[in-house]
C-alpha cells in the first residue's frame, strides 16, 4: 500500500463475475454521481466504513440508487426500493425494524463492518478473503476533478 501518501488510491481485482474496488483512505465510490456512473448497466453493492463518519451500505442497479442504509440505523432505509434487501439483511445480522433513538440504547445491537461485508457477500456470492486482499490487486489514483 501507500501508506497513505495518495488519498485517493483505489485498488481493483475481478472476483468471479464481479469487480472489487477498494478505497482505503477515500469514499469516492460512494458519492451518488459516481454511483450512478459505476452501476450504470450493472449492479452495485458499497459498503463504507470510516473511523469519523457514517459507516454506509449501499446498493445500486442501473444508475439507481436501490437500497442505502447505514449500519447504525438499520430501520432507516432509503432509495427506489428501500425493503428490497430487508430479508437479507436479516441473514446478515441486521435488525431492519431497529432504531436507536432513545436515549437508553446501551449499542448492544449495532451491526459492525463484520455484518455489512456478509451482507455484501450473500448478495454477490463474493467473499472477501485474507488472500484476495493481500493478492495481487491494481492500482490508481482517482481524479475527482473529472
């Protein structure tokens, strides 16, 4: 890796029928313009997790966003079809139906990257193994300037 020298680095590898980008110090795949371009005629399944800010899941076809949620408010779903993935998520460890707004809410039930990544994996059929990170993976920088 860079060890942080390129902020906006992305690493990609062909996993079966499906490519894997991975951001290490960016979230640019996440920004809807770039979504919407990265689905475009295809299907994809984001997921964020960042130490400061929203750990996000997000799944797009076509240039659409389909089903956006984050990890910590799993009831609170958004885009065209937010339900779609809800029995899925049920397989992955989410609770769709739980909202931590009270006040009382000890986190005993948040979802961690854990959950979010085998929800990636049960709607792909790709897992991400130790291997495949470590592998041989290409490289660039992206411009957002474009």
């Amino acid at each position: 890796m860079d060890e942080g020298l390129f902020e906006d680095m992305v690493l990609a590898g062909r996993l079966d029928d499906w490519t894997v980008l991975i951001e290490v110090y960016g979230w640019q795949a996440t920004e809807p313009d770039v979504l919407r371009a990265l689905s475009a005629g295809t299907e994809v399944v984001s997921v964020l997790r960042h130490d400061f800010y929203a750990n996000d899941f997000m799944y797009a076809v076509d240039g659409g966003l389909v089903t956006y949620f984050t990890y910590i408010h799993p009831a609170r779903r958004y885009g065209s079809d937010p339900d779609r993935l809800v029995a899925a998520m049920m397989e992955a460890g989410f609770d769709p139906e739980h909202r931590r707004d009270d006040e009382g809410d000890d986190n005993s039930h948040r979802p961690t990257i854990d959950g979010a990544l085998l929800l990636a994996a049960r709607l792909t059929g790709v897992v991400l193994t130790q291997d495949v990170l470590s592998g041989p993976l290409m490289g660039g920088v992206v411009d957002s300037r474009a």
